[in-house]
C-alpha cells in the first residue's frame, strides 16, 4: 500500500451543484456506461466515501444498538464463512461425528440470527443505501476535462488511489482512465 494516497475532495459545485453535468446513461452501449462509471468512481471517490460514511454515521445514530448488533452479526457471519471455507474438513468430521449437536448448533444460530435481523436489516440498509447512490451519481454524471486527465495519471501508473486498488482487484483497472 505504499504510494497509495488518497485524492482531494471535490468541491461540491463539482460534485453535485451548479458546474455538474449529469445524462442518463445510454443502456446500449455497456462498455461507454462502465467506462464513465469506473473514471467517475476514480475522480470522485473521497466525496464518495464521505458520503457513504456520513449516512452510515447517520443511521447510527438514530438506531445505535441496531447498527450494532447488525454490525456484529454480518461480521460473525462473515467471519465464521471465512473459517468455515479455511478449515472444511474439521467441520464435515464434527457433522459426523456429532450429528446431533451440529444440528442444535445450526438451529442456535438461526434462531439468534432471525433475533436479531432487525439489526441487520438496519445495517445493511446504512451500507447499500450510500452504496447505491455512489452507483447512481457514477452511472449519471458526466466527466468533465479535469476528471479524464487525473484518471489518465491514475491509469498510467503515477498515482494510486484507495478506489484503484479496489477496482484492479475487481478486474476492471484495464477500463480505467480510457
């Protein structure tokens, strides 16, 4: 991760307000839609993330204890698929050999699961809402001269951002910055 610096906030008359282009996406031509949406995420990603973590700070607040037992229980799930994924043998040998037991262990969990669902529900609701703006805002707003040379530094190598890491992992870094 060295090197990897984050980029500034755009100014809000860039983001969202008077200097902002937005269009409807042309749904014909996905490689042009993809393309806008991977060089908006690029040039606007701390406007992105402050966002999303504002709205995530906003929900809870007013649902604290749901936020975080939501929290918990999406990364006890996650964690436990994690080790779950690391160590299957263990795991098929105590269904085996107690199968009693890991049938109580499963109902347990379900049951604490559906419990608390309500927090889960209230915690992922304060993940995919910001999540889904970030898509709308990539997908409708145009690029502007500014935006295409700093992915153009961002594709060629000079700069690494947090949101470039991201998008090489998913395997859409050859798209950015064209």
């Amino acid at each position: 991760m060295a090197g990897v610096q984050p980029p500034p906030l755009r100014s809000l008359d860039d983001f969202l307000l008077s200097s902002a282009r937005f269009a409807v996406p042309d749904v014909r031509d996905l490689d042009r839609w993809n393309n806008r949406m991977i060089n908006n995420l690029l040039y606007y990603q701390s406007n992105y993330f402050l966002s999303a973590l504002s709205f995530l700070l906003l929900v809870g607040y007013f649902q604290p204890i749901q936020m975080f037992v939501g929290m918990m229980v999406v990364t006890a799930l996650f964690l436990g698929f994690v080790w779950a994924a690391e160590n299957k043998a263990p795991i098929r040998r105590f269904r085996r050999n107690h199968p009693l037991l890991a049938v109580l262990a499963i109902l347990l969990a379900s049951y604490l699961f559906i419990l608390v669902l309500g927090g889960v529900v209230v915690f992922l609701f304060g993940i995919a809402s910001p999540v889904l703006m970030v898509l709308v805002h990539s997908s409708m707003r145009l690029r502007n001269l500014k935006n295409k040379l700093e992915n153009k530094l961002e594709s060629i190598g000079l700069k690494r951002t947090p949101m470039g890491l991201l998008l090489e992992a998913l395997g859409q870094e050859q798209e950015a910055g064209s």
